[in-house]
C-alpha cells in the first residue's frame, strides 16, 4: 500500500511572514542595520527617560560653562564641547529621541492618511479616483520642504505642530502607491473569487486586498522615517524646528556653524549622527523591500 | 419535469468602452433544470464567461452593461436583487470555480482560513467550522485534509489548488455549480482527474452544475446539455449526444472537429475557418 504523509518540515514556516523573515535573517547588512535601529532606539529611550527623571547623564546638556567653551574633543568631554560650553555628547544623546519620534510619528500620520486616501481612490476608482489622484497631484506641486516650512512658520515650531505637519504633507508618495496596489490587486482572481462568494466590499478591501498591499506599504513605511528625520533636522538647521535650549541634532549644527573653521567637531558629530541614524533605516527598508518581494515568487 | 431552478431570458450585455461598444452577449436565452448538467461552449471570447458571471451579476459595471433581459434563479428575478439578496445568492445559491487555481486563492491566507471564510458567510449555522473543512477536503480527494488545512496555496500543485478551489465552493452547499473553464489550466491529467471528481461530486450532492469550456473534448461523458455560442449569441443547444452526432451550425462542426483523434490520418490540427462560418 502507498501511504502518502505530506512532509512536515516545510509546513511550520510558509507563511508569508515567516518566509520574509527567513530572508531576512539570511540578510547581513539589513540585520546589522535592524540592531543599528534598535541600539539607537535603546539610546533615545534610556536618555529621554533620564532627561525626565532629572538625572544629568554623562552631564546636564544645557549646562553652561564659559570657562570650557569651544573645547575639542577630551576625555570629560568626549565630543567636545560648543560655544556655550555645553558637552556635545550629551547633547546628541539628549537630542535623539526627538529625532526618533518626528521619525515614527510623522510616519505613522502620514501612513495612515495615505493608505486610507490611497485605498478609497483605489479600490472605489472612476470619479472617485479621479477626484482624489487630482488633489494629490496638487499637492504634490508644492515642493515639500517649502510647505511644511511655511506651515511650521504659520502654527508655531513645538514638536507635536512638526510631527503633525510632516504627516499632513508627506502622505501623497503612500497614497498613490496604495492606489496603484489596489488597482491592481481588486482585479486579481482572488478578489474576484471573494465577490463570487458573496464577500462584501468592506471586508474584501480589509481582509484581501489590504494584507497583500502590506509588504510595499511597509516598506514605503520604514524608507519615510528617515526622509522624516531628514525634514526635522533641516528644520531646526533653519531654526523652525524644535526650539532651544531643547537639543536636537538639527540646531546642534545650527549653533556650530558659525564655528566651522575652529569647531569641526560641531558640526562633524551631529552629522554622523544622523548620517547613521538615516542610513540604517535606509538599509533596513531596503532589507526588508528585498525580504517581502514576493513578486517573484509569485507564478 | 419541475420548473428549472435558473431560467435566462433575452440576455444582451455591452461592453461600453470610450469609443465603441461592444456586445458580447446577444439574446442569449435558456434554462438548468435542477440536478441537471449544462456546458455552454464557445471559444474565446464567445460570450460564455460574461454570461456565466452574469448570472449573479459579477461583470462589473461599468464597462459592462446588462441592456436587456432576466435572470430567474428559483422564480426570484437576480436583475432586481439588493445587495444584500446577491450576496446570499453568491456562493450560497450559485457557487464558482474559476480557471486558474493558483490566482484564485488569497496567498496569504491558508487553505483553512478561506474555506472557513465562505462556510462562516454562508451557513453561521455550523458550530465546528475546522471539521467542516476536513470533511469537504475529503471529499475533493485530498489526501489527509487535517494537516493540509494549515498549508499555504504555494504550497499545493495545481490540481490540489483546483481541488481546494472546488471545496470551498461546495462547502457553502451551494444549488448551481458554475465550473468556468476549470481544467484549462492544468494539465491533461490533472483535467480528467478534476473532471471525474466533478462528476462524482454532482451526483453525490445533486446539484445543478454549468461547465463553461472551449474544448468539445471534455463535455461528452459529463454534461447531458450542450449550448454552444459563438460571437455572443447561442448558435445551437440541445443534448450532447445530438449535437455531438448531428451539429446542426456549422461553428459547431468546426468545433467538434477540432477535437484530436487519435489515429487520424489529418497531418495537421483543425482550425476555425471563421469566414467560411459567417458566410454559411
């Protein structure tokens, strides 16, 4: 007799989940660029946590000392210090949780306002489509950087006002993305399988069509916190950003620039950080875009 | 012989394209009695998948446009069904398979999860969904459905797909089985595999079921009607053995004849002379 018993090795790991993981394990740079993402994580957490609690840790990073201004790089001050005499280091530690979160929840906004707009247009198309592609195209004339500058500029520079503004003007890239996904994806033979089952719409978009559009959208996701990272240093560069004595890496360079030919080191390590921080996230999204492709796989 | 549980009557539906419109189905008019077995033939754009979706209004709209005629499923005209009335009948009454096995399941989602789907959706009734699965897994012949529930469609061969496909659409009881091209994607083994569990599976439940296809090969045997269409209208219907015997329109000929026989001293394979059947 010939038993057939399906093999069970393969079975445990299948899902799509499971199989971007697999490849993403297999993936040196994306996974030290994923524990460059967690350690910076780690820092602004620990710090932001310590800022709260009172406690100056390595020093007070709005303290002044005149008598220690514009010192380069030393052993109590590891990164030197500004012209204040603040310690740099601590400074870069304090500021990094601002980066962080102008990052994930200007994302987040932003993903949320895109997906949304971007599967109505999408899955319900003609008139709707075309009314909703028009006024992303619209805003899409605006040069970003200029929009969210006059925006800041209009409702006042606090964090929150940036995280906001970045989401409300950034979400357009998502949204056309989402729709083309859709547009796609509601003519697949599954979606069509769902209707002639008798699926209503709100669950075919929910349940079908959205956790197949899920791999692009993340990744879009993971590539849009450093461009949000990127938008809030330049802002405090330019002083609309978040303001002093608060720390961040944008108006750290700020402040050194006037001392670029005596102070290099204030200007160089607040750079490398966000040079660090951004090209993680970069390779992490390119990491995870290479992980979820399943395209290819896809007969 | 009781009132035919799907009657279609002068069915004409448009494609209304930006510059032109086109018809693809022209007074198509005809009728399932229950438990009984339809193919409708015709090749490529025939008409014959733009009727079969018609039937519980899948085409979308626009570009399609159903201009004239009824669709009476059990007495109940489709054409004036709420939404709700047609999500019932989807799936519910009137069920599909499609032709391609491997696009027509969600790759996210395991074979459990969507057979269970159209069983919660259709009959809230049943307590034990999981048990629900295996049993109609079973019945489509697959081999220990307890464990190949929790696979993956990658993980399935195309006649096990077609198989799941099949399941899924039987596990919400349904009265018509619309089965639109269901082997043209698999190969030729795998087709008489399907086919035979088709035919199983019809006298097992009883259900009324349309065969959509363009090969004239796999009809004899299976449907105990044949409806024929060419350029969207129906040329000829009657019992298969009739028409396969004594094909009155002159595209059907040319479709039987296109079937391969073995032993046939043709050097080449038959095609459709379209001219000659349009001057005929």
């Amino acid at each position: 007799m010939i038993t057939t018993t399906p093999e069970p090795l393969e079975a445990a790991a299948a899902g799509p989940m499971a199989r971007a993981l697999r490849r993403f394990r297999a993936d040196k740079i994306g996974l030290f660029a994923v524990a460059m993402v967690c350690l910076l994580g780690l820092i602004s957490l620990t710090f932001f946590i310590l800022d709260r609690l009172g406690i100056p840790w390595p020093m007070d990073p709005n303290a002044t000392n005149l008598e220690r201004k514009l010192m380069p790089p030393n052993s109590v001050n590891w990164l030197g210090t500004d012209n204040l005499g603040r310690d740099v280091f601590s400074r870069l530690l304090n500021g990094a949780y601002i980066s962080l979160t102008v990052g994930f929840v200007a994302v987040f906004v932003s993903l949320f306002i895109g997906v949304t707009v971007g599967a109505i247009a999408g899955y319900f198309g003609k008139w709707v489509d075309n009314l909703i592609m028009r006024i992303v195209d619209a805003i899409m004339c605006f040069p970003t950087f200029f929009l969210i500058l006059t925006a800041v500029a209009l409702v006042g520079p606090s964090i929150f006002n940036i995280i906001v503004v970045i989401g409300l003007v950034s979400w357009t890239g998502t949204a056309r993305l989402v729709r083309a996904e859709f547009l796609t994806l509601r003519e697949s033979a599954y979606v069509q399988a769902a209707r002639a089952i008798g699926q209503r719409g709100r669950k075919i978009i929910f349940r079908h069509i959205l956790p197949n559009a899920a791999a692009p959208i993340l990744v879009t996701a993971v590539l849009g916190v450093p461009s949000a990272i990127l938008t809030e240093a330049g802002l405090s560069f330019l002083g609309f950003g978040v303001q002093p004595p608060q720390a961040t890496w944008g108006n750290i360079i700020a402040d050194g620039k006037t001392y670029i030919l005596d102070a290099w080191w204030l200007i160089l390590f607040p750079g490398l950080a966000i040079l660090v921080t951004t090209l993680s996230f970069y390779l992490t999204g390119d990491a995870l875009r290479q992980a979820v492709e399943t395209r290819s796989e896809r007969q | 012989m009781s009132q035919p549980i799907l009657q279609v009557r002068d069915l004409c539906i448009d494609f209304v394209l930006e510059d032109r419109t086109i018809e693809a189905v022209k007074d198509a008019s005809f009728e399932l009695a229950a438990g009984e077995t339809l193919a409708i033939v015709g090749e490529s754009g025939s008409g014959k998948s733009v009727t079969a979706l018609a039937l519980t209004r899948l085409l979308p709209v626009p570009p399609a446009n159903i201009k004239r005629g009824e669709i009476l499923f059990q007495g109940k005209n489709v054409m004036t069904m709420d939404a709700a009335q047609l999500r019932q009948l989807r799936g519910g009454k009137i069920a599909y398979i499609f032709q391609e096995p491997s696009t027509s399941l969600n790759p996210v989602y395991t074979v459990r999860s969507q057979i269970g789907e159209a069983i919660r959706l259709h009959r809230p009734d049943v307590a034990d969904v999981d048990a629900e699965i295996v049993r109609w897994l079973d019945a489509v012949g697959i081999v220990d459905p307890a464990a190949r529930m929790h696979d993956y469609p990658h993980q399935l061969s195309g006649g096990m797909q077609q198989r799941v496909m099949i399941a899924m659409a039987l596990a919400c009881q349904p009265d018509v089985l619309v089965a639109d091209e269901p082997t043209t994607a698999l190969d030729v083994t795998i087709q008489a595999q399907i086919m035979e569990l088709l035919g199983s599976l019809k006298e097992r439940f009883g259900m009324s079921v349309i065969l959509i296809t363009h090969n004239f090969g796999i009809v004899s045997g299976f449907a105990s009607r044949v409806l024929v269409m060419y350029r969207g209208r129906i040329v000829e219907q009657g019992p298969t053995e009739e028409i396969l015997r004594h094909p009155k329109h002159a595209y059907t000929r040319a479709l039987i004849d296109c079937i391969p026989r073995l032993g046939s001293k043709e050097k080449r394979l038959k095609t459709i002379d379209h001219a000659a059947i349009a001057g005929a």
